[in-house]
C-alpha cells in the first residue's frame, strides 16, 4: 500500500489503527493540534484512537509508522490506555477546527476566493488537511473551505474551494470553541440525531466547546440531551451555566432526572437551584429526593399517565400517545379517585394499552381497569422492582404507599440505569461482542 505524505483528517477518521504485528487497535476518530504563532502552520501532536471497549486514548504522530489510504500503522504496540482529555493549547481538528467560521486573504486569481468576497462573506471550514514534513513532524497545510452566507439551516452555501493555511484569518486559539467558531453549525449537525447520540457526541468535545454548545442549545432540547449524560458531566454542564439557565433546564428535564442530578450535588447547591424553580417544577423533585436513589422510590417519575375513573378510552389513548412519553411510560394508564396529580388520590388499578385498543373508544376506562396487579412500595429494592417487572412481565409499574395514594411509576429503562455498570454509556453493545469474539 502506498504511504502517504498528506491526507485529509476527515478521510481519516473511521481508518483502522495496525500494530506493528498486525493487530487491530481502534480507530481514529480525529487528530490533534497545536496552534503556533500567527500564520505558523499548527502542529499535529497526534491521534484520538477509539478502542473496541468504546475508550479514546491519544497516539502521538511519533509513533505512527505509516500513513496508508485504509489504515494507519504504528511503529510500536506499546501505548498509553488512559482516556484522552484534551489540555490547554490542544484542538481537535473534528471536534473543534472543522465547521468554525473562518476569512480567507483574497489572492489575485486565486479558484472560489475573490478580492470581492473575501471581505464579505463568511467561510465554514469543511475539513483540515495535514502533511508530513522531512523532520517527520506533520503540520496542518490546506483548509477545505466553503462560502457561507446568512445563519441557519438554510443559509446559502458556495462551493468548496481548497486555500493554504497562509491564507487564512481570524483562525487563533483563544476563537476557537467560542459561538462563532462552530457552536452554532454543532447545533444544526445535531438536529436530527437523538439526544443520547448527541450525549455522546458532546462528551468527545473540548470543554470550552462543549459548554458553548450547551449554551446554545434551547432548554428543551438541552435537557433531553443532559438526562442521556453521565452524572458527572451533567453536574459540570449544569454548575456553570448562568443560575437562572440552569433552573430553567431542571425545570425542563423529567422530575426524576433533575432529582438524580440533584443529589449528585452538595445539598447546598442543589438547594439553590431549587430555590429558583417555580414552586410547580421544584415540588415534584423535593419529594423525589427524600427517597434513597436505590428504591422505587427514587427511581420513580411523578408523571405518568394518570386518568380518573371517568376517562374515556378514546381519551386515555389520546395520551398514550403524547410523544414526549417514553414507550415504558405509555404502556400503562393508571386509574385514581380526585386528585389525578401525585400524590393522587385513592389508587383504583391501571389499564394496558393492549386492553384499551380491544374497547370501543365511547368506553370508560373505570370498565376495564386491572385490580389485581400487585404494587410496588416506594421502599422498594433495585432487586425487588427487577423482580416484579419479571414476574409480570412489565415495563412499567405503579409506586404506590401504604395509604393507597399513587406516587408514580418506574420505567425500565431508569431501572437499567442503575442495573448496567456506572460506565455503561461509554460502551457500545456491538463493540463488545466485538471484543468477546
């Protein structure tokens, strides 16, 4: 195979890492970079390699033999496994240079730039190049650009055009990561996606560029995305966005989330969020979080689908299919003397969704209400709720105390939450049947 002197880090990504035996090592998933004084070529220090396991470690281009169009061959087996984390003066080419906004010098003649445009017009960097250098450093050497104008999704956009990195502007350190360098395109690339892979997109970003992307985001959005993060990184996200941003985004995830991350805090802190809830969001999570976090209790969401015997059917699947429920959550409908909010009144049984879509719409839902499934209690063992799903085969289950009133309801997916390792989210399920053949 061919050995090249330059490549494109977008082609790069997703290449296979060979060990000097053959072994397969990970793959890369970017490459990074150190800027240097004003219109020195940034340096490359080295490559961001995903092992089988899920766990980015950092390759220094010292160690990388070849360069080769599928894959890329170290010179040596030997390398650092710790997770990589990015340091001061380090930029990821993917994660941080590419999509930043950028000037090009105009240059007489020169293809797709003009001494017309360049003063005008706003450049997105498509991707980076990098070149191999007689002193076996690499640098970066061209920018792939495009002519980008207005804001949005549906801003027009030019031609690609290739400039040396001579050419470009406003390109330094302290401006990448920041709004204008690519927080906003991060936010149009992740529209589509759902929030646990954008989860898993942010958490493989610079911190600076990260937390600008949360700012970005609108509260909605940034609160599904949060409640598919890891505890900790929700803390870090949430304890420096501006106090009253951050209420706003509890207020926006599911009770039983912010209660989780709550409790992550000193009690003081979460207090003082707590404080600037409006009374309607914070309620729901105070009671949340006097149960311990390894009960139904604590598990539970005080908002499930709760309907007063006098609910038609029609109406009951009218809400079985609010599309801001889990599919857990929307398989059961559970039934409740006034009032129908937690904690509700007396609890009367729960209805399956199954055993509504066999009843005429005009029926009441107090007709074909299940008595006979037993409860669980808010003390409750992790063990306990696992049993109960899997003696009636559920995916969904009422907490309800010794007074008869409905608390709410755990949903499978927040009990595997606490059944899977603390690590879970950095595994991929395919990845390790990878490793385990």
């Amino acid at each position: 195979m061919a050995n090249l002197n330059k490549a494109f880090v977008a082609r790069l990504a997703g290449l296979p890492v060979i060990g000097p035996d053959g072994d397969d090592i990970g793959r890369i998933r970017d490459v990074v970079v150190t800027m240097r004084a004003r219109h020195k070529q940034p340096r490359v220090l080295g490559l961001v390699v995903e092992l089988p396991t899920r766990r980015r470690i950092f390759v220094p281009m010292l160690r990388v033999a070849s360069v080769e169009p599928r894959s890329v061959a170290l010179i040596s087996g030997t390398i650092n496994l710790h997770r990589f984390q990015s340091r001061p003066g380090e930029n990821l080419v993917l994660g941080a240079l590419v999509d930043s906004i950028v000037g090009v010098a105009p240059e007489r003649g020169a293809p797709g730039i003009t001494a017309g445009t360049a003063s005008t017009a706003r450049y997105q960097v498509v991707d980076v190049e990098i070149e191999r250098q007689r002193t076996r450093d690499w640098l970066v050497s061209r920018l792939a650009v495009r002519v980008r104008r207005g804001r949005g999704p549906l801003g027009r956009r030019g031609p690609v055009s290739i400039q040396s990195w001579s050419r470009i502007e406003g390109f330094d350190d302290d401006a990448i990561g920041t709004p204008e360098h690519g927080a906003e395109s991060l936010v149009e690339r992740y529209a589509d996606l759902r929030p646990a892979d954008v989860a898993h997109a942010l958490r493989e970003l610079p911190e600076v560029r990260r937390l600008e992307v949360a700012r970005t985001l609108d509260d909605e959005r940034l609160a599904d995305i949060l409640q598919e993060l890891p505890h900790d990184e929700q803390t870090e996200i949430v304890t420096r966005l501006e106090l009253e941003r951050a209420a706003d985004v509890l207020e926006a995830m599911d009770p039983d989330d912010a209660a989780d991350l709550l409790g992550e805090m000193p009690e003081k802190d979460a207090e003082s969020f707590l404080e600037l809830m409006h009374p309607e969001g914070s309620a729901p999570v105070r009671r949340l979080l006097t149960f311990d976090a390894d009960t139904a209790g604590g598990l539970m969401t005080p908002e499930p689908i709760i309907l007063s015997p006098q609910t038609t059917v029609a109406e009951a699947l009218a809400h079985c299919r609010n599309p801001d429920l889990s599919p857990a959550l929307a398989s059961l409908v559970f039934v409740v003397r006034p009032p129908t909010a937690t904690p509700t009144g007396k609890y009367l049984g729960c209805v399956h969704i199954q055993a509504l879509l066999r009843e005429l719409p005009s029926t009441m839902v107090a007709e074909t209400v299940d008595t006979s499934l037993s409860t669980l209690r808010p003390t409750d063992s992790v063990d306990s709720v696992t049993r109960f799903f899997a003696t009636y085969n559920l995916v969904c289950g009422p907490v309800v105390d010794d007074e008869g009133h409905l608390l709410g309801a755990v949903a499978v997916d927040d009990l595997l939450d606490h059944l899977l390792p603390e690590d879970w989210r950095d595994m991929d399920l395919h990845d390790h049947r990878e490793v385990r053949r």
